[in-house]
C-alpha cells in the first residue's frame, strides 16, 4: 500500500536511503558516480476548498514520488529529492492560506535546484509535478538546465500517467476531475483520512463551452487565464463527492507503478552529445 512520505525528521523506523535529504554527502556521491536519476516532486500550498488542507497537492505528489522512486530503484539508481511546496498559485490567492511565487521567481527556483543537482554529477533529472499552475513554469525550467548543464531534464505532471485508468474507472462526469475534486478528494482520503473535514461540497462544473475546459482529461483548444473565485465561491472544481478511499488507494498505487516505469525508461534515455562529466557548464 503507498505511504504518506512524510517531512524529513518525522519518520521513525528504518532510514530510507533513497531520500536524498536523509543521505550523507559521501552517499549522494556515490548515488552520482552510479548515474542515478534525481526526481523532484513539485507542487503548491494553497486552498483545496473547505474539505481539503492545503497541503493537499504536495501530499499527493510526494507520496506518488516516494513509492515510485522506491520501486523504479529496484532496477535502476534513484533518488527523490526534497519536494518544492510553493508555486505558482496566484489563481488561489483570495483564498487564506494561500502560498504563491510568481512565474519568474519559480522558473528561478526550479532552475537553482536542477543547477544545484548537477554540479554534483548528477545526469538524469525529473520533476514530478502535483500542481497544474507550475506547467509552463516547468517546461522553461527543464530547458534551461539542460542548455546549462547538458544534463538530461524532464518535466510530467503525475495526472498525465493516469490518464487511461481514471479515464475508465471515475465516478464523475465531463468536468469531475479539476480542483479538490474527485481524484484529490480520493486521494487525500486514501493517505490522510483525517485531514478530510466536514461534507463534500457539491459539483462545480468548470467548463467553459466546447473551447476551454478545467476537466483534467479533456482538451482545451485556448488557455484562459482566470483566478479560481471566478469559477466557484468555494475554490472546488469539479465533483468531490465522488471520492472513495478505495478509488484513492487503487489510483496512488497506479500513479506509482507508473512513473517508477517512467523512471526506469528514463534511465536509458541519452541524447547526441550528452555530456558524461559531472558539474555545470556555467553558461
């Protein structure tokens, strides 16, 4: 069953050798010297509308991160590094408790971070992205390391890795799946039960005619910018109260198998060039 990763400190039990904040520095070397593929989850600290805490998004993700760097390490060198909890949430930002960085400041961040991991040789670097706002943040980011760095550099968006299944088996209609919606809903659930409040608040639909859509599976022809209190008073998109603990498990443990797949392909990808010493270039 997938686990809560919880803040570095927090756990008891065992050490887990594939957090990179739990190693040594002699170990984060030799993790380097084996070409291990470096993932860091990315994702946001905002309101999931009156049911959900606000760490929802990076619960999800680095749970997912965690136990698919668990599996893919079976076969091939991984680390999961220390997850970025603040992004691009200005969209959220009428709601209290909201954390946001604007666009540059997260492209900079991001950018600093994969520097970081490649100055120590590190070639392979994903983000795993839990929050829709960092996208195209993510997309510049991963360009720029690799211009810099000559490191290999990706960016995915865990929803993208369940597309299929979700696509077979949610609850809700066209729209249910956006924003503390059925699939967050289910899986916060799953993880954290008891950071669930209260009744589901009912379904939001924010779908804007046959152009735009905030349903996660369906394609939108335009981006709109929007913030989220335009679209629902109470910051939920989509259908929550289709959410099941059990729908939430069988997804988390979908979405890991998955990106551990991921991650073991990822390891055998090179590209023309791609340069084998560690450090950044500089440029």
């Amino acid at each position: 069953m997938i686990e809560v990763a919880r803040n570095p400190g927090l756990d008891e039990g065992p050490r887990h050798p594939y957090r990179w904040e739990e190693c040594t520095w002699p170990e984060i070397r030799e993790m380097a010297e084996r070409g291990a593929v470096v993932v860091v989850p990315t994702a946001s600290t905002e309101q999931h509308g009156p049911h959900l805490p606000l760490c929802t998004d990076s619960l999800i993700v680095t749970a997912i991160a965690d136990q698919a760097v668990a599996q893919a390490r079976k076969t091939v060198p991984a680390l999961l590094a220390p997850a970025l909890t603040v992004g691009c949430s200005q969209h959220h930002m009428r709601f209290p408790g909201t954390l946001a960085v604007d666009d540059v400041t997260f492209i900079d961040m991001v950018t600093q971070v994969g520097l970081s991991i490649a100055s120590h040789g590190f070639r392979q670097l994903l983000y795993l992205n839990g929050h829709a706002g960092n996208k195209a943040a993510l997309e510049i980011a991963v360009s720029r390391i690799h211009r810099q760095t000559g490191a290999l550099c990706a960016a995915a968006n865990y929803w993208a890795f369940l597309r299929r299944v979700l696509g077979a088996e949610r609850r809700s209609k066209l729209g249910g799946l956006g924003h503390a919606c059925e699939f967050e809903t289910a899986a916060v659930m799953a993880l954290r039960s008891d950071l669930v409040r209260g009744e589901r608040p009912p379904f939001i639909h924010g779908q804007g005619e046959i152009y735009w859509s905030t349903d996660w599976y369906e394609d939108s022809v335009v981006t709109v910018g929007f913030s989220v209190e335009e679209l629902s008073p109470s910051g939920v998109l989509g259908d929550a109260a289709a959410a099941t603990a059990e729908s939430g498990t069988r997804w988390l443990e979908v979405a890991a198998a998955e990106v551990a797949r991921f991650i073991v392909a990822f390891h055998g990808w090179t590209l023309p060039g791609l340069r084998a010493e560690g450090g950044c270039s500089g440029r």
